[in-house]
C-alpha cells in the first residue's frame, strides 16, 4: 500500500466524513422530531391524523431510502420543487428515519403494562402525573435498545448519498478509484473512516443500553 | 390528448422493461436469501457452541457485518475482487456474494437468539423419551425454531429487498437504471418523464415490501398470542 499516497487524500476523506456526518447529525434530530411527532399523534389517538401516519410510516418503512432519494432529488424538480443536494439528503434520511423513531418511541409506550398505570391512579395520581412520572421513564428505557439501533442503521445509509451528488466518503473513494486505479488504499481508508465513526458509536450504544436497562430492572436483579 | 407525461410509461415496452429491471434486484434478494438461510442455520448453531474461540469468532463477523454498511461491502468485493482475484466479476454475482454474507450474519444472530429462546426442559424431554442428539434438533427444537423465525426472517427479506436497490451504484442494470434510459430516451419528448418514472419505482418497491411486512407483523402476532 501506497502510505504516501494515503496521506495526500487524508484530507480529502476528512472532509467527506465531516459532510457524512453533518447530514447524519441533522438527519437524525430531525427524525427524533418526526418520531416524537407521529408516536404521540398515534398514543394520544387523534382521528384523520393518526390514519396519515400510518401511512406515511408504512411509506417510509417499505420503500429504500436511495429510491426515495432518487424521487426527490430528479423527480420532484419536474413540479418545480428543487432542492439542493444538501438538502434533499438531509430531507430523505428524515423521511426515512422519522418512521423507524416513531416506530421505536411508540413499541416503548405499548410495552409499559396496564397494570403500571392502574397502579398510579389507584395512588390518586392524576392521568398527566402516571404518564410524567410512570409511563415515560420506562418508555424512554424501553426505547433505548431500538433508538441506538435506529442511529446506527441511519448513519449506514448515509453511504447512498453520493447518488445525489454528494461528495461524501463513497463518493470521493470511487473518484480516487477511477483517477489513480489506487483501489487498495481508497477501500482501505474508506472502512477505516466509516470504523473511526461507527464503531465508537456502536460501543457507545451498547454502554448506555446496559446502564438505562440496569434502571429498568433496579439494581440488584440480573434479567 | 393533454400531455400529462404519465404515458412515457406506457410507451413501448417502458413499462415491462422496468418490470424486468425491478426482477434483476429481486433475483438478487432472492437468491442471497435463501443462500443466508441455509447458511444462517449454521452459523446461528455454531454461535451456540461451548467453544469460546468459535464464538468470538462469529461475534467478530457479525459486528463486521453490522457496523460496515453494505454499500462498502459492495464496493470491497466489486472493486478490490477486480484487482486481487484478478477476476472480472459482474457487478450482479459480487452483489450476491455480498448480500449473502450480510444475510448470514443476520440470519445467523436471528437463529441464534431463536435457539436460546428454546426452555432447556425441551432438550431434556428429548432425551428422556431416548431420542438421540440429531433426532432432538430434528424433530423437537427446529420445528419450534422455524415457527419463532418466521416472522424476523420474513422482516429480513424485505430488508433484503430494499438493499438490493443499491446494486445500482455498483453498475447493474437494474430498475432505477432502467428507470434512468427512459428517461433519457423521452428528454425532449416528454421533459417530466423522471418524476413518473421515479414515482412508480417507488411505487414498485412499496408494492412489493408492504405485503411482506403484513406478512411479518401478522405472523409475530400469532406467535404471542
């Protein structure tokens, strides 16, 4: 391998992990919103509202995100709705991640028994007090498995920017490919840069799922 | 007649060309699919053995496989496979390769979780009645296995067919690319093509997933109660 040559593009992948990492970042937020949205629209039951969610979930969840991409980055321009490459990614990822969220903010909610809630109104709590005090703390905890698992697959998909002209890491190791056949060294950077991002976070995920279950169960039983 | 633009797609053969680009990608999914099963079963049994080594192992490969996305996956074996094995491989027998080690992997943990979900007294009972190690997995815990798979596994295919549109980056011939000559063709006779075009392979993909996602929801729901 090529170390000379690896150090001259260095920059190059830097620059694209920044970009990959400024749309995920922006991605995800805006999913979580989205998520939170949808999940307590469906909790709370509100009519004609509730039936456009779960359309849009069912929309989101069963069509790929690089389709969806291609729709709105080279489709919707023929109406007269353009977006920027930028745009359109950060755009997309929400479409895409704000269904898997909703989806894990509403299986935590369903998972928090009946019985938790009986509980807490038969000890005088008012509906707005079991639902602060009992009902989300264990929803957050339930939660959290599917929402780490959720960050880590939208970063992942991140990697199909460069079908909208983005020049993100994928982007710039097919250039390197295609300008200098230096095959080794662009592959080799390119999983290095998505371990130095993925990795710490999936570490990371793991740790805080064991530290939030731990508070679910107490301290002292080992489920 | 009002161009509306919706016709590109009933010009010609446009409509069944797409139809046949969107069969490329699902032979892909299909094929690694039941590759992974197979495959699956094995690593999901060999992930349960005693042998710590065999286990880290397969923890390795499968944290791989998950932390990797596919689309690098894809690039590695399609382009590094190109220089290394000197071999020339189509952009359609890499995509195989790769989505069948992604599959296995997933396909494996989903075994595997199945497996342990299985009460020891299950074995045990097994034994009690003087079947012999092979006989108990046959006819006592796989049949239970495959009915606790069923709907995770079916959750895997659609997974496995959303991923498969990314062969197109890759340079298979396949619906978006297709999609793509379409559009190109009708440039001046008909400058809207891509938003239909686009709108119905969307459209295509979502007709295919929902039902099995159905499928898998209705299924696990019969498995809790």
């Amino acid at each position: 391998m090529d170390v000379n040559f690896m150090q001259e593009q260095l920059p190059l992948y830097v620059e694209a992990a920044k970009l990959t990492l400024h749309m995920a970042v922006w991605g995800i937020l805006f999913s979580i919103l989205i998520g939170l949205i949808c999940s307590m629209i469906r909790y709370l039951k509100i009519p004609i509202l509730r039936q456009l969610v779960v359309c849009y979930i069912e929309l989101s969840r069963n069509t790929p995100l690089l389709i969806q991409l291609f729709f709105l980055y080279f489709g919707l321009p023929k109406l007269g709705i353009v977006f920027s490459s930028e745009s359109c990614a950060i755009i997309g990822l929400t479409f895409l991640g704000g269904s898997y969220m909703a989806e894990a903010f509403r299986s935590g909610l369903d998972n928090v028994s009946g019985i938790q809630i009986e509980a807490g109104l038969s000890l005088g709590m008012r509906k707005s007090q079991v639902f602060r005090k009992i009902i989300l703390p264990q929803a957050v905890s339930n939660s959290i498995p599917v929402f780490c698992a959720n960050v880590i697959f939208l970063i992942k998909e991140t990697s199909v920017f460069s079908a909208v002209a983005l020049a993100d890491l994928m982007f710039v190791t097919k250039d390197l490919i295609g300008i200098y056949y230096k095959t080794d060294e662009a592959l080799f950077m390119l999983v290095m840069a998505y371990l130095i991002i993925l990795l710490p976070i999936s570490v990371l995920c793991t740790l805080v799922e064991r530290r939030i279950r731990y508070a679910e169960y107490g301290t002292g039983s080992a489920v | 007649m009002q161009n509306t633009g919706l016709e590109v797609l009933f010009k010609g053969t446009n409509f069944l060309r797409l139809c046949e680009g969107l069969w490329v990608t699902l032979r892909i999914a299909v094929i690694a699919m039941m590759l992974s099963i197979v495959l699956g079963f094995f690593l999901g049994m060999l992930m349960n053995l005693q042998n710590k080594g065999v286990r880290a192992v397969c923890r390795v490969y499968l944290e791989i496989v998950r932390i990797m996305p596919q689309l690098v996956l894809l690039f590695l074996v399609y382009f590094g496979a190109a220089k290394h094995l000197n071999m020339n491989l189509s952009g359609e027998k890499a995509a195989i390769i790769v989505f069948t080690f992604w599959g296995t992997a997933e396909m494996g943990d989903l075994v595997r979780s199945a497996l342990i979900a299985i009460p020891k007294h299950q074995y045990e009972s097994g034994y009690a009645l003087g079947l012999n190690k092979w006989q108990v997995y046959r006819s006592v815990i796989l049949p239970q296995t495959i009915r606790r798979l069923l709907p995770s596994a079916v959750n895997l295919l659609t997974r496995m067919i959303k991923t498969t549109s990314l062969v197109v980056l890759i340079g298979v011939v396949e619906v978006v690319k297709v999609g793509k000559q379409i559009i190109d063709a009708s440039r001046y006779t008909n400058p809207t093509a891509a938003l239909w075009v686009y709108g119905v392979v969307f459209l295509m993909y979502f007709a295919i997933c929902f039902p099995f996602s159905r499928i898998s929801a209705a299924l696990e729901k019969r498995l809790v109660n």
